[in-house]
C-alpha cells in the first residue's frame, strides 16, 4: 500500500472542529478542536476507544449531529466550500450526493417496511437526472456491483430476508449510489463476523479504486486499520493526540497512548497465556477533564509539565504529529509477523 | 492435568421454528449438532467460531440453561442431563458462568454487596464471615472495599465485568465458562480482564471453557482451541498448532481473515463466496464455502486425530497445503 501520495489538496478537510454536548450535568467536549484531512483515493482511520469522540466527529461531518449535541466552531470543508455555512436545504443536496455514510449496525439504517430497492431508488432520484425506469436498472447494477448475486431478484427483498453482511453491502450501494467524493463509514464491519469482515472491507478497497473516493474510517480495530487505511488519527478524550502516516504509526508512535494501544492487543503471534501490557484507569470522565494533558493521569511517562499545559500537537517529520510533552521511544514486545507468510 | 473435569458426548441441540397455524415453514436448526470434548482440569479450552457455530449455546447446555436434544455431558463422573434440579444443585456451585454483556447480567436495583451476597447464599455463612468474603471477592477482582455499596450503573463496562466475574467466584467454582467476557470491551480495558481472568485461572486452579468469536483472544487465553462451525466442532488443537499448523478449512478461512495489526503483515484474505453462508448442505458441513471440497465431501467427514492431540474433521487434513 502506498503511504502518501501527493495528491493536491484534500477532498474533505476538518479545521478546529468543536462539537459540544450541552446536557444536565454540564458541557460535554466530545470532540475538542479536531483537525483532519482526507485524500482523494485514499483512506483516513480514525482510531480510538468509546467515548473518544471518533463518531461525533464522522457525525459532525455530515452534521448530523443531534442536540444536546452541537458543533460550537470549526470549518468542514467539502473542497472548497464551508459545509458549516450551508443552509440544510443546501446540506441535504450535499449528503448523498457529494458525502455518503455507512455505519455499524445495517439492520437499523435499512428500513423494514420497504425492499432494498428503495432507498436505493431514492438516493438516486433525488441526486441524479435518472427517470424511474433508470433508478431501477442502476441499482440492480450498484446490488451486483456490491457483490450481491442474483440482483435482479434481490433488489426486491426485505432487509429481513438479507444476511447482515448483505445488508451492509446494500448499505455501501446506497452510499456510493451517487458517487460521492467522500464516504463516511463508522465501524462499518463491528457487526459482522471476521469472515464477513475481510470481505466487505475488500469490496471497500475495489470500489475505492474505481471511484476515487475518500474514506473516512472510523473504528476501534488496530488490525482494520492497519491493513486498510494509508494514514491514522489516534482520538482521545475529544482529541487527536497522534496522526501518522501508517507504517509510521505502527512503528513509531510517539504518543503514550497510542503505545499503550499497540501493546494491548493479544495477537495470534505473541507467545499464550502471557500477561498483557495493559494501560491502567480508565477513560477521564467528560464532564471532569484533567487539566494539562488529558491522559496523563493513565500515563506512565508523565512529567510536572503534562498537568500545568495541554500539549500541542508537534511536528515529528514526515506527516507525523504527537501531542505529548516526552514523545517516549517506542518499542513492541518482540513480535513477528503472521509466520507463516 | 490430565484427567478431564468435563467430558461432552454427542451433545445436540436442535431449535424448532415455525410450523404455526400462520402457515410458516417449519425448520429446524441444528444449534449444536453432535459434538465431543473434553475439558482437562486446570486447562483452558477454547470454543472459537462466528456467530450461529453453536459456540454460546455449548456453554449453556453445560451448565442446563438450555436442555438438551440429545448426547451426554459428564462433571468428573457424574452425568449432567439425567440429574434432577435437585441433584443438579450441589453441582451449580462447582460451575459458574460470566456473560458478555456486565449490563445485562447484573440487577441494576443491586449493590454490588447484594450481588455478592446472593452468591454466596448456597454457602451458608455467618453475616460476618459474608462481609468479609465480599471484601475478599472484591480485593480479587482488582475492585475496592468501599465499591460494595454502589449500583452497577456507577461503574464502567470493565469494573461491571469484574463484578460479574466476582459474583461468579462467590460459591469457589472449580469451573468457569467465559461466553465472550470481553468483546464488549474497549482494548484498554479488554487486555485489563483477561489478565485478571489469567491470573485468577493460576491462583484458584480453575478450570475454564473459553468462548468467544476473536480467535486472537481466544488464543491468548487457552491451551487447547475447539473451532465450531454450525453446530460441529470441527477442528481441537493445542492453541500453538491452531495458529502454526491448522488442519481444518475452515480454521485457515478464520485465521487468514483476521486483520493482523501490522501493516507489514499480509492481508486478510477473502476466502467464501458472499452468498453461500451458512447454507446447510448434506455432508461436511464447510463444503458449500470451501475452496478444497470435492465429490468426496458429501460423505460426513468424522472428526479424528491427525497427529497427537489434533483433531480435524476434514478428508483432506493430511493433504492440505502449509499455510
């Protein structure tokens, strides 16, 4: 895979995004000054744990975000254009058309009570110039293209009648109906079983070289990302505390928690039975942040500085930030690859 | 470590549906569909498969949460399913069970000095001896003193599954099934209970039925893996030679898909085709989505030893390529 193509400028960028929770108990920062870039052709992840904050961002994206919740400051630019200035008259032509989305669960994002068909047709009617007739043809087409057989047939079936890895298939159909240069997919295979898995996220990469389009990968899963995405946000408490291009980030990261990350997940190569390196406490509760840095009370490298001030996100070279007064060195349990290969 | 705690025979579940006066098809699922284990005391077996393999259901046919259709299933000597309620009392106590979902499973109306206390009842303690045994159960899960007199939903996902674990270790079981104790767990937070699950194995000398879809995670915590797929156990091996040398298909399909997280490593591989899941067919029940299968494969493949302590039930486990 290729680590950065200079591609001129982003599809999609995120500047200084805020989206706040305003609820009983107080402000909640889900996400805390956001910055992110996505590339034409390529795959951005958006890694972190529950409550990081990485699916309010994806949300915020497509400002879908629901009160309490609310996107207090930034820019999201589509290109050039500040979706954050649009009317939702506006910003409904853009999703769909121009910004697609998939997310977790494909059961609750298809409809019941209509065939796959319609939402399908839908999508296509209120995007394109497409008559009925039209619509229909090319959604046969878009339900083979997303490898489901006997589309014909299939087009007019229930979401019920479908597996969930077919829904989920039907759900990348909707969302890269009309082409969109950028699509939004939150944990698009935690539902799905590991088999189901490797198989949608391959259909991901072929319509991704087809299209050209720009992904936005929002998961918990280091493996998906590191087999899928050319560069990776690491999201903590509100923030992106680390962004790397890949290799970069699985090989030398920089940021303690990032690190922690990396050495807590069992893999089928490191020997049994063995305790795991674990990152110790919990997640900081929202409403409670620590002042400084908001890890440092689970970090083991912490330092007077990490509570006085925030750590900006500094410059390592090579398209790679941290946002860590220290930057330990980085180093894994030994490991080897998959050994067979 | 080499006498078997458990010994499963047979074990069948079949799940009835449909049928009705509605005028729905009947059809039967073949749940769990003949299977035979053993579980060594001391040891952890593994049980991985993807959802609908039978996995969960196993587990609780062990321990009667379900009954079932047919097969036998033995605690030391002593057979499971024709015991009464009553016989199958004193029994409970040596098995416990902790659920994946810590939400789900804990009454919310409770203090966790309550949960505790109502797990330790078949005991029979003093008050005073109770106290101090909450105070002991909750200083081995890594939980403080003073967490008693809290309600489960003032804590986290992974202190919740402490908790759990805790209730469970209340009557000193000498065997815990774990149905995917941690899957709904952050990775932090993941890695946090299955040291403590690790750790208590070794201090209590438990005996444990591992299940979960996350066939790293399995590996980590078992000597022995069984890999299910629709109702049948189809491959046992110790954990090393699962991942090294596996004889199975569909153990291969399972190992190649999984995301390695390196990006130097290889790819996840997409094996079946998209609409052959989980169709049942007559013989070997991988044949629809297996890329070796031949005529032969409508013939049954029984499950038989192809090299000391590794089980495949596949015609062709001699012969498949290494990996």
């Amino acid at each position: 895979m290729t680590e950065s193509l200079e591609a001129a400028s982003p599809v999609l960028s995120i500047r200084n995004l805020k989206t706040h929770f305003f609820t009983d108990l107080g402000v909640v920062p889900a996400v805390d000054g956001v910055d992110l870039e996505v590339f034409a052709g390529q795959t951005l992840g958006v890694v972190g744990e529950s409550g990081c904050g990485k699916s309010v961002t994806g949300l915020s994206a497509m400002r879908l975000v629901a009160p309490p919740g609310k996107i207090v400051s930034g820019e999201i630019l589509l290109r050039d254009e500040n979706l954050l200035t649009l009317t939702e008259k506006e910003m409904q032509q853009r999703r769909g058309r121009d910004l697609g989305m998939i997310f977790q669960e494909p059961m609750t994002s298809l409809d019941p009570l209509y065939p796959v068909r319609d939402p399908l047709m839908e999508a296509l009617l209120a995007h394109t110039a497409m008559t009925k007739q039209e619509a229909l043809q090319e959604s046969i087409r878009l339900l083979g293209a997303v490898g489901i057989p006997n589309p014909e047939k299939r087009v007019n079936s229930y979401p019920h009648e479908l597996s969930g890895g077919m829904r989920q298939r039907v759900m990348i159909a909707v969302a890269l109906s009309c082409k969109p240069a950028v699509l939004i997919a939150d944990e698009p295979t935690t539902a799905l079983d590991v088999t189901v898995q490797a198989q949608i996220l391959a259909l991901l990469r072929d319509l991704q070289k087809e299209t050209g389009t720009a992904i936005l990968m929002i998961t918990h899963n280091l493996g998906l990302v590191a087999e899928n995405c050319q560069t990776v946000a690491v999201m903590y408490a509100g923030k992106v505390v680390e962004k790397a291009p890949v290799r970069t980030l699985f090989k030398n990261p920089r940021h303690p928690y990032t690190q922690g990350l990396l050495r807590a997940v069992p893999r089928l190569d490191h020997p049994p039975k063995q305790p795991l390196p674990t990152i110790p406490g919990m997640v900081p509760n929202p409403l409670r942040l620590p002042t400084g840095c908001r890890f440092r009370s689970r970090c083991l490298f912490a330092i007077d500085k990490c509570a006085a001030e925030q750590p900006p996100l500094a410059e390592l070279g090579g398209g790679h930030v941290s946002a860590c007064w220290v930057q330990p060195e980085f180093s894994l349990v030994p490991s080897e690859t998959r050994a067979a290969s | 470590m080499t006498e078997p705690l458990i010994r499963v025979e047979n074990l069948t579940k079949h799940f009835h549906s449909g049928g009705g006066f509605l005028g729905g098809s009947a059809s039967t699922v073949r749940a769990v569909d003949g299977i035979s284990f053993e579980v060594l005391r001391g040891e952890t077996l593994g049980l991985v498969g993807e959802s609908g393999s039978g996995k969960s259901t196993t587990g609780r046919l062990l321990l009667r949460l379900v009954e079932p259709t047919s097969g036998m299933a033995y605690y030391e000597n002593q057979e499971l399913f024709g015991l009464s309620a009553s016989e199958m009392k004193p029994l409970r106590r040596k098995m416990q069970i902790v659920f994946q979902d810590p939400y789900g499973s804990l009454n919310p109306r409770m203090t966790v000095s309550n949960i505790l206390r109502e797990g330790l009842e078949p005991l029979g303690l003093s008050r005073t001896e109770e106290e101090a045994e909450i105070t002991r159960l909750l200083e081995i899960v890594g939980l403080r003193s003073t967490h008693r007199n809290r309600y489960p939903h003032e804590f986290s996902g992974g202190q919740r599954q402490r908790i759990g674990i805790a209730r469970a270790l209340a009557v000193k079981p000498e065997f815990l099934i774990a149905d995917e104790p941690v899957s709904a767990l952050d990775v932090s937070i993941q890695a946090q209970v299955l040291n403590l699950l690790l750790e208590l194995q070794q201090r209590l000398n438990l005996t444990m039925l591992f299940i979960a879809h996350d066939l790293a995670v399995v590996r980590h915590m078992s000597d022995r893996i069984a890999v299910m797929y629709l109702g049948k156990i189809v491959e046992i091996a110790e954990s090393g030679q699962i991942y090294l040398n596996p004889r199975h298909p569909y153990t291969r399909s399972l190992l190649a898909a999984i995301p390695i997280p390196d990006p130097d490593a290889k790819p996840a591989e997409t094996s079946a085709d998209p609409g052959a899941q989980s169709v049942r067919s007559e013989g070997c029940v991988f044949r629809s989505r297996c890329s070796f299968a031949t005529d032969k494969c409508a013939q049954e493949p029984a499950l038989v030893e192809v090299e000391p302590g590794h089980l495949s039930a596949c015609h062709f486990a001699n012969t498949l390529p290494s990996l």
